[in-house]
C-alpha cells in the first residue's frame, strides 16, 4: 500500500504546497500591487477557490468517466500556468487571473479517488490518513518557508516555485503511481445525485469543509494585514507568527489521527477542532497586544492541522465506490467555496466592520458548528470479502442488491474478483458467499 499512497501523498501535497505557499504573505504583498482595494484583495486571496469549485464536479465525474491519470495531468498543467501569471503579475488583475487559473485545476478529488481504487478497505482509513498527513505537512512548511523566501527572494519567486512543484508532480506520477484497477459495477451504476444530496452526513461533512476552510481563509487574510498595520511588524518578522503555528499544528496532528483513526472518534476530533477554532478567534480579536494575538493564531492552526489528516478519510466513508469521485469533488467544491467567502468577506469586512464583532459571530457560527456535528454518528466498522470469480458467479451478484446488510459490492476486473462490503454484525462472510453460490 504505502509504495502506492506515497507518490499519489506526494502530489497532492506538492499541489498545496503550491498553494499554501503564498497564503502567509499574498493579503500584504497583493495590496501593494496596482489596483489593488481591500475587497479586490480578498478576492485573489480566495480566488483560486472559486475555480476549484466550479472545477472539482466535472474533474471528479471526467475522472470516472476518462480515467484518474490524464485528468490529474490536466489539472497540473492548468495549475503550472496559473503560476507563471501569478509570477509575471505587476497589477492585481494579473494577479486575479492567475489565481483562478491555478483553480482550474481541480485534482484534490480525483487524486482522493484515486487512492481509494488503489487501496482495499480495510487499509483506505490509513491511506486517507496518511495522504491527509502530506497536505498537513506542506501547510505546516508553508508557513514557515512562505513567509522567509518571499522576504529574501520576493512573493514572485514563491509562483516560481509552485508552477516547478506542478510539472515536476507529473513526472511522479508516470514514474511512481500504478494504473488503478479496472472496476465494474453492476448494480446503481450512475452515481444518483439526490442520494448524495439526501444523505445527512455527506451535508454535515460538507458544511464542515466549508467553514473549516472559510476561517483558514479568513485568517490567512487578516493575520499579515493585522500584524503589519496594527502592531508595527515587518514583513520580514511574519515568521515569528508562522513558525510557532508550524510546531504546534505538526504535533496535533498525530494525536488527532490516532484518535480518529484507531478508536473511530472522529466526531470527536472534529469536535475539539471547532472548539479551537471559536477560542482562537476570540483570543485574536480582543488581543491588545502581539504576544496574545500569536497565541490565537498559533491555537487556530492546532485545530486546524487536527482536522486536516481525517477529512478526506471521513468525507470517504459515507461515500459509496461508483460515487466516490463524484462525492469528494462535492465535499472539495464545498471546501473551495468556503476558502473564496472566507477570503472575500475578510476583503470586505476589514476595514468595515470591527475585528471584535467579527469574532464574536465567528464564535457563535462554531457553536452551531460543534451542535451539528455532534448529532453526526461515527462511521460504523465494516468488513469485506474478496472472492475469486472463478468460484463465485458475477450474475449472481443480484442476490446482494435487496439485502438491507450489504453495503455495495463491485467487480475488480483488474484482480478478477468480487468486491462486497457487508455489515459484519448482522452478517458473516459465510452468508455472502452463499449468496453467491
């Protein structure tokens, strides 16, 4: 498994690495390009997100459809562009532009897909934990390595970097990630939308993608303009806020996965994260000095690093296989479009509205948060059987559909056999197997 998960963990996290890159420094180096107001500001900040958004559905669908491979390379390439006219921008409609374009490049669902073909069930809660680990990771370097080579090399060098990390990601994906397994799916086979819209904990999962990445938006785009304008730092001292982050969020996240992972607390977790969130926003808004406003910002990020390394994992499992890539580009585009409002109400609300009254809503939004949440249950364990086809009958697969104890079942034509999920309580493999005979 790990020979699979590391190049496809790797590319995921060269890709928002790329992105992350920038985030620490962009609201204090946008705001000094040409045409640049507050609101426009706000808008490159989360600007790559809007075309995430718009992107991730038919990425997703194109990749079931086409195939994972030539769809990442596509979105690569897109995000590879987008750098260059980031990296050439002198006005902040350049910039704009830029930013959407390495948008449209919207692979997170289809690489999440991805790993979900490759890897077996049973090990699909470590890979999507260690996948979530690398984009954790590339965060936590972001925000050190962010903030030191644009004040040493300038902001345009970080675009540099991120369109190298987008075509050298091509070349691991050739060299280092198999082709996934040729799969059929013989019953439902189109993904249903009303399903996936109906389901309540696909919609709790996807509000809280949207307000996860909405705060990490909204802070990323007051933290350097507050630091700078209000307490008198440099552009060059952002580090001093960003490394303490890095620590503290790297060493959350193992405890978080472990938490989640092995005793199935994910609720929890998630839990404990928006707690975080409320209390860091809160320490941020009413801090009257620079020491108090980084310990906010150094505690927001604990939280979120908490949440990082499960979503995707969690997002997962309320998905079933021939809707995976449909449901992660919902669960993505949500998240995306959480990052856009994230970053364009800060544009709007900052110099409009007070911070304090800001974090006071904030606060009373990550309540309702916790609420919702809680009413979520954690995802109940189940079981597989792998069974060769040349024992078992693939038509006889219709006797699993109206079995209210079997999750799904699909063929893996690539290994030549039959893939069912079932509800080890109330079922043995024994049982499925006579259902097959």
């Amino acid at each position: 498994m790990i020979k699979s998960i590391i190049p496809l963990s790797s590319i995921i996290a060269l890709r928002f690495l790329g992105l992350f890159l920038v985030l620490p420094v962009l609201s204090a180096y946008a705001i000094n390009l040409k045409g640049a107001t507050t609101e426009i500001v706000g808008i490159v900040v989360g600007g790559y997100a809007l075309t995430q958004m718009l992107f991730q559905v038919p990425f997703g669908v194109m990749s079931d459809k086409l195939g994972r491979k030539g769809t990442i390379v596509t979105g690569l390439l897109l995000f590879a562009i987008g750098s260059y006219f980031c990296a050439i921008a002198d006005d902040i409609l350049t910039l704009m532009l830029g930013r959407f374009l390495q948008g449209a490049g919207a692979i997170g669902a289809v690489v999440t897909a991805m790993i979900s073909d490759i890897v077996k069930e049973e090990q699909r809660p470590k890979a999507m934990a260690v996948m979530g680990g690398f984009i954790a990771m590339s965060f936590a370097i972001s925000m050190l390595a962010g903030p030191t080579i644009g004040a040493i090399a300038g902001v345009s060098t970080l675009f540099y970097i991120t369109m190298i990390l987008a075509l050298g990601s091509i070349v691991i994906l050739f060299k280092g990630v198999p082709n996934p397994p040729h799969i059929t799916h013989t019953y439902n086979a189109k993904a249903n939308l009303s399903q996936i819209f109906s389901n309540t904990n696909l919609i709790k999962m996807n509000i809280t993608n949207f307000l996860q990445k909405g705060l990490m938006t909204f802070a990323f785009m007051i933290i350097p303009m507050v630091l700078i304008k209000n307490f008198q730092w440099e552009f060059s001292e952002l580090w001093k806020v960003y490394l303490p982050s890095m620590i503290v969020g790297v060493l959350s996240m193992a405890p978080a996965a472990i938490l989640a992972e092995k005793k199935g607390k994910y609720k929890e977790v998630l839990m404990i994260g928006i707690a975080f969130f409320a209390i860091s926003y809160l320490i941020i808004g009413t801090s009257s000095s620079a020491v108090l406003f980084v310990i906010g910002v150094v505690i927001f990020f604990a939280g979120f690093n908490m949440h990082e390394p499960i979503m995707q994992s969690l997002a997962s499992k309320f998905a079933k296989v021939h809707q995976r890539g449909l449901v992660l580009g919902i669960f993505n585009s949500s998240g995306y479009l959480g990052t856009f409002i994230g970053g364009l109400l800060g544009g709007i609300f900052f110099e409009d509205v007070s911070l304090s009254t800001l974090v006071i809503t904030i606060a009373i939004i990550c309540l309702v948060w916790i609420i919702l949440i809680a009413t979520m249950p954690n995802p109940a364990k189940k079981k597989m059987a792998y069974l060769n086809l040349d024992e078992y009958k693939r038509e006889n697969g219709k006797n699993l559909n109206n079995n209210t104890y079997i999750d799904e079942w699909y063929i893996n034509e690539t290994e030549h056999i039959i893939v069912v999920k079932y509800d080890s309580n109330h079922i043995d493999e024994e049982s499925v197997k006579k259902l097959l005979k």
